[in-house]
C-alpha cells in the first residue's frame, strides 16, 4: 500500500479546524460495495486493497421498519407488518391516521437496549473510529407516516411530530450512550436527506420550529461525551447551512453537485464547519471520462482545502454498478496523489 491511514489525532486536527494532515483525508471505501459490481468485485475489492481508509467503521444495527430479529419480535418501528400496497419507498408509512393509530405505535416503540444493536468493538488499530447508523429525524418520520403525509403534519398534526421527535431523541441518546460505553468512537454519523434537487423540503422556520431543538440536543450529548457529530444531507440545503453550523454540527455531506455552488458553501463553511466534500455519483464518475474524474478531484481539492483543515473527501452517495473501473482508479489515484501534493503546497506558503 503506497499510502498509509491518517491516524486518530491527524483526523481530529483536521476536523477540528486544527491543521491539516500529510494529504487530505480520503474516506471512498465508506460508499463503495464490491459486491455492487457482480463480476467485477473482486477488481474492486483489490483497489479498495490498495488504498487506506481514513476511519474505522462502526455500523448500530437500529431497527428496520418492519422487520425484526428472531430474537426481538417488538425491535421493529412499526407495530404491525407492512400493509398491501406500500411497495414504493416514500410511501412506505404504516400510519395513515394519527388520531386512530398513535396509542398503539408509541406503547410499541423499540427500545434502544436491544442487546444486538451495538457491534462487537474491533480492534484499535489507531485510526479515528465513527459510530454509523441512518435516518435520523426527518429520514425516520417519512418512513412512518409516508411522504406526502410527513410534509402537511408540520401544519395539521404539530403535536404529533414532537412527540415523535421526543420518542426518537430518546432512543438516539440511550443508543449512543451504549455505544460510547462500549465501542469509544471519536465521532458519530448519521443522515437525514432534508434537500431536494433545488432546495430544503421545507422553510427555515419549519426546521428552526421542529428539527433546531433536537438536533441540539442531540448534539449537545455528543459534544458532551467529546465526540463530534457528522451529517450527511442530500439536496441543496444551502439555507440551513449556518444553522448546521449554529447547532453545532460537525462535519457535513455531501455538499451535492449540480445542487449547491461548491465555492459559495467553501466561504460559508470556511473554517467553521468540516466539509466532507462528495464527489459527485449522478453524472461525472458514472457517464465522464477518466481524465473528466481528475479534473473534478483537482476541482474540490482546489475549492475546499484550507490551512486549518476542515476538509476531507469522499464520494457524495453510493456508487453504483455501471461505474466505469477505470474511473474508479482514477478518482482514487488523483484523490490521493493531489491531496498530498496540495497539503505540501500549503505547508510551503506558510
């Protein structure tokens, strides 16, 4: 392996705003599945081989929607198993009326002292160690009561939505504090898509009414316990950004492409926040050319790199099977070879 893993305290200089490490941190594996490639695997798997990955990945195993363990029948969101006709994933919610089904969901609520939701602890091999687990608020809300339904109870059921968002702050902290207890992260991760293509779901004054005190508090229990808190958030959401940065927030994902202008969120983060840029996974490593996916690594080193640090890169979501190998290589031989160099470049100018 030509390069080696940044190491914890590199990791927490960079995040921290402290400084930078010898290259800028590169976490693709995070988003990148052999197994995704069929025939390819084992291509990919050798690539991935010959990279380091910056963190050491702790995934919470928090319940599935409908599904439960064997040894948890109640370990599931939704009290009853999945109704005809909610194939589709945004119209997935078992809730259909709030005043008719409440009672029974929150008696039914999982509890975050399932035994088997905290991994075995790996070993510490001296990287920064992050715990992992998805849909956080809004991600969750919408699985329970569907889409369309989650965006009007904002207006016609408030009441409803605190409750739920108590109920899963709840879990959250109690989950956290286990894994904490028995894992020793340096950071957590979770994700709520509140972006769409053009813009947030909904207004500033929805987030700062309904998400703003949750996310504090969670936050607030993270930063407590010295961790940091990390977030990933499809969509343009170029209008939360100072909030992100008012609340605490960390570390944010993936800045997307093609949906919020990178060099205005580098001067709105600049120094303040920990970009964790995305490289884009809808048009340029899918559908450009090798030299296409150079130019764009070169691109968001360019735009995000900093002397204090407060940035690292990665791809923005999940890489898909029609991925050309050879951009693959290419994105990872360039993330690597030019974040050195720029790193370099910047310990030179001082």
């Amino acid at each position: 392996m030509k390069y080696a893993a940044l190491t914890r305290e590199e990791m927490c200089r960079v995040i921290e705003g402290k400084g930078n490490a010898g290259r800028v941190p590169v976490l693709f594996h995070f988003w990148l599945s052999p197994e995704t490639f069929g025939h390819e695997a084992g291509r990919v798997q050798r690539l991935m081989e010959n990279y380091p990955h910056d963190v050491q990945v702790m995934t919470l195993r928090v319940p599935d929607v409908y599904e439960a363990p064997a040894d948890d029948p109640g370990y599931r969101w939704s009290y009853m198993d999945r109704p005809t006709g909610k194939e589709a994933l945004d119209d997935s919610g078992f809730i259909e009326e709030w005043d008719e089904q409440a009672d029974a969901f929150f008696a039914d609520f999982p509890s975050a002292d399932y035994p088997a939701l905290i991994p075995e602890a790996p070993g510490d091999d001296g990287r920064y160690r992050l715990c992992v687990f998805w849909h956080f608020l809004f991600e969750r809300f919408w699985t329970v009561r569907g889409m369309e339904n989650a965006l009007m109870d904002f207006y016609l059921y408030p009441d409803r939505v605190h409750q739920l968002f108590r109920r899963l702050t709840g879990f959250y902290k109690r989950m956290l504090q286990r894994a904490f207890d028995a894992l020793h992260p340096d950071g957590v991760f979770t994700s709520d898509d509140l972006g769409m293509q053009t813009g947030p779901f909904f207004s500033n004054e929805i987030f700062d009414a309904f998400f703003a005190p949750y996310y504090k508090e969670v936050i607030d229990f993270v930063h407590a316990a010295g961790k940091h808190f990390w977030l990933h958030i499809c969509g343009n959401v170029s209008p939360l950004l100072q909030r992100f940065i008012d609340l605490g927030v960390d570390v944010i994902h993936p800045i997307q492409k093609y949906c919020m202008d990178e060099e205005e969120a580098a001067r709105a983060c600049g120094g303040r926040i920990t970009v964790w840029a995305g490289f884009d996974v809808q048009r340029t490593i899918p559908y450009g050319t090798p030299e296409d996916v150079r130019r764009e690594v070169r691109y968001l080193v360019d735009t995000y790199t900093r002397r204090d640090g407060r940035f690292m890169l990665t791809f923005g979501n999940q890489i898909t099977g029609d991925t050309p190998i050879e951009s693959l290589e290419a994105v990872y031989d360039e993330a690597f070879a030019y974040g050195t160099k720029k790193v370099a470049q910047l310990d030179a100018d001082r």
